[in-house]
C-alpha cells in the first residue's frame, strides 16, 4: 500500500486505510491531532525523552514514532502486529530517523476481524523481544483498550520485565462504570481492577489521568 504526499513534518502521510485503524478516522487532521496530544501527555507527565530508551507498544503506522524523530532520543523501538503498517514505518520513517526500528509481531487480536491481519501467538503468552531493563520511558496508546484482561496482564508483566530501573511507562485503558464493558472491538475494565493487576505486575501508579478514557503512568514498584 503506498503512502499519501509528505507532511509539513518532512514524513509521508500514511494511507487512510491505516489511519482509520490507529485513529478510528480515516483523515489526517485527526490523526496528527491525536498523535500531538500524546506527545503532550508524555511531556506532561515528564517522561524522558532526551537521551532515552523509547519502547512503542502498538507503533501502528508511526502517528507518535513521526513527532519523536526530533527528540534526541537514545533509540526508538516500536512494534506491531499489523504487518503492513509496520512495513510502511520500515520504508517511510526509519530512513529518516536514525536509532528507530520497528518490528512486526504474530500476537493475536480482536483486530482482525478488522484489519484482516491475523497472529499466532495468543497476547497473554507474548514476550517481549527485548531483553530486560532495555527501556527508559515506554507508550501504549489505545493498546489495553483493544485487550481482553488476561492479555493486559501479560503485557503489564513484560513491561516490567523490560523497563529500567527508574523507567516510565504512560498507558491509556477504557474504564467501565460498573463491571467489565465490551462493545465493537472495545474493552473497558473498573479502575479497581487496573489498580489489582498492576500490583500483581510489581507496578506503581504514579499518576492517573480519570476519565472513561483513562491514562495511567506507571514505574516498577519498590
């Protein structure tokens, strides 16, 4: 799949097929939009960013990897299971944005009813492939919120694995009024239940950002 013109950014415009699937909307005004606002958040919540180890859960096809070429950042990793998404990365943003890799993985997922990529590895048994303690500062953006909990569980416990010592980690999640909600390709879970699985994971909240779409900032507990 080809890519649109370039962005003031000096990057390719993605296809709007894979902008509708990273944005739930196929324009690039919204797409831009939203990746602005996670660089915002992280900045808000002062993740490092200069000089970091960078882990991009979920890179989709670039909207956070594109605003992070200029942050000097140590290295960028990001990964994905929709292959094609990540093959546009590979050829539209790595060669131009030195230390950025990205990579394809085989996790199964709720997507593919969706996107038509499907996995062979179910999520709640995927291990990261990096070694532990590689990470300074990590993102999931719109990840949990398309996981059932099992498969969260298992990706908090990688993230654990993988971070630094003194490394951050910035997660959106859906959270459910009452019990566990799930509609279209939507997964929502209480605050209570986030709270639990993170403790089982040995991670802290350090900062919790409310709201049916909620953000968690995490790091590994003492």
């Amino acid at each position: 799949m080809e890519s649109c013109d370039a962005s003031a950014d000096g990057f390719a415009v993605p296809p709007a097929e894979f902008m509708k699937y990273v944005s739930g909307d196929p324009s690039e005004d919204v797409f831009f939009r939203i990746g602005s606002q996670v660089v915002d958040l992280m900045r808000l919540y002062k993740l490092r960013l200069e000089g970091a180890r960078f882990l991009d859960v979920g890179c989709g096809c670039g909207r956070v990897a594109r605003l992070l070429a200029g942050e000097k950042l140590r290295s960028y990793r990001g990964f994905d299971r929709h292959h094609g998404m990540v093959a546009w990365c590979q050829r539209h943003i790595a060669p131009k944005a030195p230390g950025f890799e990205f990579l394809a993985v085989d996790v199964q997922s709720p997507y593919t009813s969706w996107d038509g990529d499907s996995g062979t590895v179910p999520a709640a048994e995927f291990v990261f492939p990096y070694p532990s303690r590689s990470f300074d500062s990590a993102l999931l953006a719109s990840v949990f919120t398309h996981m059932h909990f099992p498969e969260i569980e298992g990706y908090l416990r990688e993230l654990e694995r993988v971070m630094d010592v003194n490394g951050k980690i910035l997660a959106s999640v859906f959270i459910a009024g009452g019990t566990a909600t799930e509609w279209f390709l939507n997964f929502a879970y209480t605050d209570e239940e986030f709270r639990a699985a993170f403790d089982r994971a040995r991670l802290k909240v350090s900062t919790h950002q409310p709201g049916e779409h909620a953000w968690y900032v995490l790091a590994k507990a003492a």
